[in-house]
C-alpha cells in the first residue's frame, strides 16, 4: 500500500528514522506479553476531602514495571490502545483495583472509601465495557457504588454518540462517572450537563496558579461554582504546595489531589494523616 513504501522509502533514507520503528516494535512486543508476565503495577493516590480529613477515593494510576526501570502510563497508552491491547489492560487494572480496595476496606479505612479507575478512549467506545467492569466487581465481590469510572472528553469525543451510550449504562449499573483532566484543550461545559458525570477534576493547569502571589483563581472558582450548581463533585488536581491547598479551601473547594496530599504510591498504611510531609515515607 502507498503508506507501506511511504514508510520503506523513510527507512531507507533515514536511518535516525529505522531505529525509531525498531524501538517501537520492540516495545510493542514487550508490551504484548506485560500482562501474562505480571510486570503490571497500580499505585494509588488518595483524594481528599479536607472538610472531613476522610478519604474519598483512591484513584489507580499503571505503572510497567521494565527492567530498566518504571513507566507511566501516559507513555504507553497510545501504543496499547494501537495495538489492540488496551481492553486486556483494562480489565487487569479494574480487577487489581477492586481486589486492593477490599483490603484497604478491611484495614478499616472506613467502608465508604472509593476507588477511581481511569479508562482510555478505546475502552469508551467498547460496547461491552459495562457489564465486562461490573462482572469483575461482582467476582470480587465489590459494590459498583465504591468504584469511579474516569474518562477525558478527549478520549469520549472520538465517537460521543457511542460514549453517552456506555457512560449512561455504567450509570445505570452503579457506577460514578468522573470527567477529567477538565481545564485542557477540549474542555467545554456542555458535556457537563449532557453526560450523566457525578465528579467533575479540574486539571492541575487551572490550579497551579492557586494562591500564588498574583495568580488568577477566576477559572477555578468559577468552575467550582458550575459544578455545584449541577450538583457535582469537584476534585482539584495537582495540589502540590500548602498555600494552594488553603486558598483552594477557602473557595470552597473540599475534594484535593496532589503530590502535597499523597504521591501515588503501592500502598497505603491503615492510619495516615493527611497531607503527608514532602518526602515523608510511610511507616512500615
Ligand atoms: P490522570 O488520570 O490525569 O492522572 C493524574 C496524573 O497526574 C498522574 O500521572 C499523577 O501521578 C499526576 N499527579 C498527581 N498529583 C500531581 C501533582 O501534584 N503534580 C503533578 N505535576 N502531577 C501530579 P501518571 O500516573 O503519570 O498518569 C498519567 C496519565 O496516564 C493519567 O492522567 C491517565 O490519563 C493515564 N493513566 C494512568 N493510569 C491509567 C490506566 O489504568 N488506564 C488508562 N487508560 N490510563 C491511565
Ligand atoms: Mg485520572
Ligand atoms: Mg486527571
Ligand atoms: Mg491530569
């Protein structure tokens, strides 16, 4: 096909460009046998609610565990969603998380603590995603009350017509919708009240600026407003500085996330007062 010697005609005229394609197929190789490997990793960051001191929600986040060190999933994502991967992925995650939430449950960290799991755009528009999560959480035998369901509207927009219809029957089934990453590029506030969401996170590029000398809390603020008036829960990303978290507060905002809270970690110990001191590393 013409982009199959497009891309020849590329290797055989750019070598920079051949060893880019020979890394990518390597990485997709490794990326294929991941999961029967066991080289997948959750870490977990809490969300706050600084008005109770409780934690609302864990939300997983993947990590690859490669030998020459850990990887995000933002650097792998697009790669697994291209090659097919992402559902099998998916489905590990969700069943990790479900089985670490029981634990943290039964470590008495209060039996209303959620877990907010993110899924990518192949995910949304897979029909069956639905009753695939909510077997999983029956097998595991986890309320789907107790389980977030993440999605970006950049990721909902490849086919928003198929998305509403997923989005709506996790609803229906018990599930919480988050919208998030709210604030970047695609963002607009119609999706707010078209989609069934329950938690709106304002992405840390509108938070930053937060009690900041001269930063502009207008967006955050207003948002926040929005947001309630829809009746919607709101998470503030990125907390990474004491001052932000207060000035934060003090618009009224109550649900935080940030690396000034809890840096995403394997687990979390029973008793943890919260915000953790930078650097502090949990009691054993
Ligand atoms: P996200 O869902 O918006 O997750 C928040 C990201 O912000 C995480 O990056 C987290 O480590 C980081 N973060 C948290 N607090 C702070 C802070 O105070 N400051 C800064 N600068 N960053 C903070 P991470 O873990 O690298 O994940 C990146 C993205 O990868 C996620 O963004 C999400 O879109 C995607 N992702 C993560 N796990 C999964 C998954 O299981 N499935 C899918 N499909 N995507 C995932
Ligand atoms: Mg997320
Ligand atoms: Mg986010
Ligand atoms: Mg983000």
């Amino acid at each position: 096909t013409a982009k199959r010697s497009k891309d020849r005609k590329i290797m055989l005229f750019e070598p920079a460009m051949h060893k880019v394609v020979e890394r990518r197929v390597a990485l997709e190789a490794a990326l294929r046998q991941a999961v029967s490997r066991g080289e997948f990793r959750l870490h977990y960051q809490p969300i706050l609610d600084v008005e109770t001191d409780r934690v609302f929600a864990y939300e997983a986040l993947l990590r690859w565990q490669r030998p020459d060190g850990i990887m995000s999933a933002r650097h792998f994502i697009d790669l697994a969603e291209e090659t097919g991967l992402t559902n099998e992925i998916g489905l590990w995650v969700v069943r990790t998380a479900c089985r670490w939430l029981k634990t943290v449950q039964a470590k008495g960290q209060g039996p209303q603590t959620k877990v907010s799991l993110n899924v990518s755009a192949a995910q949304i528009m897979t029909i069956h995603l639905p009753e695939q999560i909510a077997r999983i959480c029956r097998e595991e035998g986890l309320a789907p009350e107790h389980c977030i369901i993440e999605v970006t509207e950049q990721s909902a927009m490849v086919d928003p017509e198929r998305a509403a219809l997923v989005l709506q029957e996790l609803k229906r089934l018990g599930f919480s919708l988050a919208l998030d990453d709210f604030g970047t590029g695609y963002s607009s506030l119609s999706w707010l009240h078209k989609y069934p969401f329950d938690v709106l996170k304002i992405d840390r590029s509108l938070t930053a600026e937060v009690g900041q000398p001269g930063g502009s809390s207008k967006m955050a603020a207003g948002i926040l407003h929005l947001s309630q008036l829809l009746g919607l829960h709101v998470v503030a990303e990125g907390i990474e500085r004491q001052e932000q978290m207060d000035a934060l507060h003090q618009l009224g905002f109550r649900l935080m996330q940030g690396y000034h809270i809890g840096r995403p970690q394997p687990d979390w110990p029973m008793a943890v007062t919260f915000p953790r001191a930078e650097g502090q590393t949990s009691p054993a």
